[in-house]
C-alpha cells in the first residue's frame, strides 16, 4: 500500500519498513504532514533541515537551529527542504503509535517518528487508523497484549487496536489531531481546532494543510473561489482560517482585516491587560491569556457564529 497523496508535495519514503508501519494511514488520513519531502531510511534517517536533535528517551537538547537525534538503537534522520516553520523548540507533540509490526511500533512525534522495539506500552497513545475494521468481532485468541482501551491484536497477519466504546477511550487520537501535531501544534490545541471542524460538520475529504509559502490571496487566486477566509482559531505562531472546506494554518499574525469566528473570542469575563496584548487587527486585540490566545473584539464589533459560517460552507 502506497502511503502518498497530494498535498504541498508529496512525502517521498525510502524505507519498506517506515512505509509498512504508516500503511494504515493511507486509508483513513485527510491530508499528509508537512514535510516538503521526507526521507527515512530504516532506523537511519538523514535531517537536512538545519535541524540536529539529541534525545535521550523523551529528552530533547536544543542549539538554536540544531539538534541532534540520539535514540537507544534507533537513529532518525529526516531530509525536509521548504519548512518555513520554525521548530527550535522542544516537540510538543505526543508519542502517537501509527504502526506495529511483530518486532515493535512505530510513533509519530510532532514532524518525525520513532522506531520502538517491544509490545505498545499499556498507556500507549494510538492512532484511530490502528482501529480494527468496524466488521471485526473480537476474538480473545486474537490479542497480543492489553492498552488502556482495550487490547492490541492480531488479525489476518495485521496488528490492530479494539476497542469496545471508542465514545470512553482517552488514548485515541484522530488523524486530524495527529496531523495537526505534526505542524507542531500543541496537542490540546490540536484538538480544540479538531473540535471546531467537526462542530462545522467538516469530514475526512476536509483537508488541513498548513501554508508555509503561500499567502491567503495567493491560495485564494489558485483556487479560484469566490470565498472569504474565515479566521477559527489563533495561536502566537500562526491563524488557522476556513476556506471553503478546507482547513489553512499560515504562519504569523492574522491579517489587519481578518474576518474571524466567535471561536476566537475571549472569555466574557476577561479583563484587558497591556501585558496580554500581541498585536492589533480592525476586529480587536489579540491577546494571550493562560497559554491560550484570543481575540478580544473592539466595542461593537461582532464575530461570526459558527452557525452561520457552517450556513455559509460550499457544497462538498
């Protein structure tokens, strides 16, 4: 199973064992990370992204632009040319298992991945695309060992997740979270934004794209449409809009005459200090509080409901 689709550029793997682990994305996942151009080779993957990392476990040691990959065995060098986005901060992303094989897993980890050796830990966290097929019945000759929502198992020569009541699972995450992660998103912010996409009824065909060479016009003029960008969420490093519907992350600060949604508004009872303040736009400030970032809309200025930005979504 070929693990490529159609994004900025397509990930480029040399590596069987890297394609085999990720092959139950390619079903299931709306869009692909960020990297321009991915190359793994079986544990040796080679980093020319001004980037060398050493980690030690979860560790991570950082210099500027550089940092050097030190894993027990397990050595990860990745080639991506075009990211604009900066990434000299520790990863905020979580360990999310994508594969496993009858040696070991594999995990995602913001914009690279591990190879791990042993059974998934109990309170591993998972991709839903390791969910077992929803015809399966379970079968306790089938489970290899036991995870916090269920059981990890082996089905017709393939390793899947059960799980009973995906509804009360805590350690499942979504392809939109997982991708998400890769730009290098926090993952509770991940999954606010992946909240307010399905709260718009957006599904899988939905992509989530972050544009690191193109500016909202530009992406505008391509794509031809006659549409606003409709600004959903703000972080200190980029705006995440709606664009039809499709899901765009630009890096850097809103534009001065963004239009943005009542998912960006500040708590009702926030009280404006100089201090939070990031910068301006024409709708209101943007302001940092607690870790989060809002806009704290001027005097009557009113943000879009999302009622009516879900009224306003071309049809799909």
């Amino acid at each position: 199973m070929n693990f490529t689709k159609k994004y900025q550029s397509i990930i480029l793997c040399s590596s069987a064992a890297f394609a085999l682990a990720m092959a139950p994305l390619a079903q299931t996942t709306p869009t692909i990370f960020a990297q321009d151009k991915s190359t793994v080779e079986d544990k040796d993957h080679d980093h020319d992204h001004d980037h060398e990392h050493d980690h030690e476990g979860h560790d991570h040691d950082h210099e500027g632009h550089d940092h050097d990959h030190d894993h027990e065995g397990h050595d990860h060098d990745h080639d991506h040319e075009g990211h604009d986005h900066d990434h000299d901060h520790e990863v905020a992303g979580e360990q999310i298992v994508v594969g496993i094989t009858e040696d070991g897993y594999t995990t995602s980890h913001g914009d690279h991945f591990h190879e791990n050796s042993g059974e998934v830990p109990f309170d591993a966290i998972l991709s839903e695309s390791l969910l077992a097929p929803e015809d399966y019945q379970f079968n306790e000759d089938d489970v290899v060992s036991e995870v916090e929502d269920g059981y990890i198992i082996k089905s017709n020569g393939e390793y899947y997740l059960y799980v009973e009541d995906l509804s009360k699972s805590k350690n499942v995450r979504s392809n939109d979270e997982l991708v998400l992660q890769s730009f290098g998103l926090h993952p509770e912010v991940a999954k606010e934004i992946k909240a307010i996409k399905d709260q718009l009824g957006l599904d899988e065909s939905s992509e989530i794209i972050y544009e690191y060479e193109h500016t909202p016009e530009e992406v505008a003029e391509e794509k031809g449409l006659d549409l606003e960008f409709i600004v959903l969420y703000v972080t200190e490093e980029e705006y995440v809009t709606l664009y039809g519907r499709d899901i765009y992350l630009f890096p850097g600060q809103a534009p001065e005459d963004a239009i943005f949604a009542e998912t960006v508004a500040a708590p009702s009872d926030y009280e404006l200090k100089d201090e939070d303040v990031l910068y301006e736009t024409s709708a209101g400030k943007i302001v940092k509080v607690d870790d989060r970032v809002y806009l704290l809309a001027n005097d009557g200025q009113s943000l879009m409901p999302l009622d009516q930005v879900k009224e306003g979504l071309p049809q799909a």
